[in-house]
C-alpha cells in the first residue's frame, strides 16, 4: 500500500473520507447480521420492547424475574446501527423502552429509523433520569417496578467516606502549609492541576480553587496573575508536570506571569496506576530552570 497515504494532507484526508463513505454499506450489511446484535420475543406478543445497548442488558436482566410478562428484547451492540433490524423487531411495538448509558443516542435516532409514530420512552421522556449513570434501580423505576426493599439499618447512621488523601501522602503537609501561607489575602488564588492532589479542594484543606485538566493549573495561574490577583499559586503533581507542564510553563515564563508554581512530588504517578515518574526529582530543577526561570539569588 501507499504508506504515505496515512500523512492527512488535505488530499489524502479527502481520499481517506472517500473511501470510508464507500465502505459504508459493507459495515451497515456487516452490522444488520452481528451476532452482537439479538433479539428476544419475549410473551406479550412484541407490544412492549426494549432496546438496550451495552451494560443495560445486565441491569434489564435483574429485573426481568420480577416482571409479571416479559416485553420483547432488542438488544444493540453495533455501530452503525442495524437499522433493518430494528423496523422488524418493532414491527408490532406500541411502547418502546430505551435503556442505555451516557448519552441517549438511540433514544434520539429512532424516530428517524421508525417508519411509524411509536411511544418511545427513555431519557428524554423522563422515564429515566436525564443525568447519572444507569443502574438496576433506575432500570427498575423505568419498568413500572416497585423499588427493591433493602435492608434496614434503624436508627444507626453509617459514618460518611468521602475521598480523602492517602495517610502519609506529602500532599497532607503540602496544603495545610499552602493554606497557612496563603492566609487571609482577599485576592489570593489557588489553581490546582487534576490528580490526587484534586481532594485539596474537600475538608479539612478547602485549599484549591479550580481544577480543569492536565496542565490547566499553570495557564490558570497566568490568566489569574494578569488579571490582577495576587498571591496567585498553580498546584501540580511531578507526574502530571512532566506529562503537560512543561509547555504552560514554558508560555508562563515568556510572558514573565507573577505567580507562584508548586510542584508536589511525590515520586509518582499516583493518579493512573503508581508509575514511576519520567525522570527522578534529582532533575526536576534542572528542567525548570531550562526552561528559562532564573534562580532567586539570580532575579535579585
């Protein structure tokens, strides 16, 4: 093959999108025979359905014993959609229930696939909440089901665990001594990076004051320092420095910004597995200071 087909020049790209709309109806062929895709019968004579795709067919299959009659089960798990196979399993339908996590793309697909008007029921139509993740309960209430009967606990209150920093993580002393040197400025702002190191915006620390992605806390900083507020400190992790630091930093320096960068090392990549970091703390200095911050006895 051409290997230089894979660079997306603009003529390659064209091509590229030429060749993916032509293949396009060899995957819908390849999609309305999946073995991915099943139907069920079930016994109410396919006037009731349910559609569901992914995890839902677990959480249906949880309440499916205490159904007084079972409604018929189409299950999707292909890309693009089977859209033949959908018009034949809804083909007596009068109500159909649509059960997926995330976003209701199915839900919001089918009048489009459907050749005729059908109750259509899921998030859209408040049968299932607009937001939150899917689970048997909620698939539940969308069945008409009265809620499970848990156990109950009487007057005893189960104590409340929220996320908290691992007993013995440097990050602990790391905020409370933020939080003391911050003080009480009236126009003092904390940027935190994403990480562990994100539990410093709950109790006891209350410390950070924005936290968007990897790297943001530096440009955060910057925008904050320029926008007049002062002491401005952006908290980052060593792992998470060394993965999308450096260039904030970088845009930092060049434009001179007036805050404070607080790299909390903890010698890991604590967030996403414990992974050793890209380079030891040994050189962590080295490369700020190769990126043109200049030592303190040097700015004085």
């Amino acid at each position: 093959g051409n290997r230089a087909g894979w660079v997306l020049l603009p003529a390659n790209a064209r091509r590229q999108w030429r060749g993916l709309l032509d293949r396009q109806p060899d995957m819908i062929q390849w999609s309305e025979m999946s073995d991915y895709n099943h139907y069920h019968p079930g016994n109410c004579d396919g006037r009731d359905v349910v559609i569901t795709a992914g995890i839902a067919r677990n959480y249906l299959a949880e309440n499916l014993d205490d159904l007084a009659t079972l409604p018929a089960h189409l299950h999707i798990g292909t890309y693009p959609l089977p859209t033949k196979l959908i018009r034949r399993s809804l083909q007596k339908a009068e109500r159909v229930l649509v059960l997926e996590d995330g976003f209701p793309l199915i839900e919001r697909m089918l009048p489009g696939i459907l050749l005729r008007h059908l109750d259509v029921q899921g998030r859209l139509t408040g049968h299932l909440r607009e937001d939150g993740e899917l689970n048997p309960d909620t698939v539940r209430q969308a069945l008409d089901l009265p809620p499970r009967q848990g156990v109950s606990l009487g007057d005893y209150e189960l104590p409340a665990r929220p996320p908290q920093l691992c007993v013995g993580c440097p990050h602990r002393d790391g905020y409370s001594s933020l939080k003391e040197a911050m003080g009480d400025y009236a126009d003092g702002v904390i940027t935190s990076d994403i990480g562990c190191y994100t539990l410093g915006a709950l109790p006891p620390y209350s410390a950070i004051e924005s936290c968007v992605c990897m790297g943001a806390s530096i440009g955060m900083a910057r925008g904050a320092a320029e926008a007049g507020f002062h002491p401005v400190t952006a908290v980052i992790g060593d792992g998470t420095f060394l993965h999308s630091g450096l260039p904030a930093l970088l845009d930092a320096v060049a434009a001179d910004a007036n805050f404070t960068l607080l790299i909390m090392d903890n010698e890991a990549t604590g967030m996403t597995g414990g992974q050793p970091p890209l380079i030891p703390t040994s050189r962590l200095a080295d490369v700020v200071r190769g990126l043109g911050i200049a030592r303190s006895e040097e700015r004085r």
